[in-house]
C-alpha cells in the first residue's frame, strides 16, 4: 500500500528559482525534493528572505513564511531554516530529513 501525500498551499504562477541548483519551483513540495536531493548546495543565501516571501505570495503559506522570517532574525544555521520548511510540509522521512540538515551543517 502506497503513502499518501498532501499537497500545502497553492501551485505557483510565478516559480522560484533556486539558483544554486538551476531550477524553477512550482510548489513547496518541489522545494523540499530540491533540499533533500541537493542539500550539498545549499548556502548562507538560501536564508536571504526570497524563499519566505515566495511561499507567502505565490503559495499562500503564510505561517510557514512567518516561521522562517522568524527563525531568520534569530540567526540560524541554513540547515535548520531548511529543516523548518521539511518539518512543516512533513515531506520525506525523518531519517531523510535529519541527512539533508546533517549535509547542510558541514
């Protein structure tokens, strides 16, 4: 039997691009694939606030953007602002998760 999967907020009409791995991203769900496949690309920049306003104003996911506005100002570590967006959207398994931050850290 498969696991199911919710999808968070809208379907952007504008994508994000996240330059350090050349992609577009349509939704917040492609953002987490993109920060556990590519997690080694992953730098101080992902935290400069254009991922939160995205995901507020073409997703619609106003606690999420508020959250890591939030942990931004307190001075995290980019591999904890990305576990805040894979914790919220509960995308990939926990083990997963903690690699992709764990990868991001070194």
């Amino acid at each position: 039997m498969g696991k199911l999967s919710l999808c968070l907020g809208k379907y952007a009409k504008k994508p994000f691009f996240m330059e350090k791995a050349g992609v577009n991203l349509y939704s917040v769900e492609e953002v987490c694939y993109c920060l556990l496949k590519e997690a080694y690309l992953m730098e101080q920049d992902l935290m400069d606030g254009k991922l939160a306003d995205w995901l507020l104003k073409e997703c619609g996911l106003e606690e999420l953007a508020g959250l890591l506005e939030e942990r931004s100002r307190e001075g995290c570590t980019v591999g904890e602002y990305a576990g805040v967006v894979l914790e919220y959207v509960g995308y990939g398994e926990p083990e997963a998760r903690a690699k992709a931050v764990e990868t991001m850290e070194s």
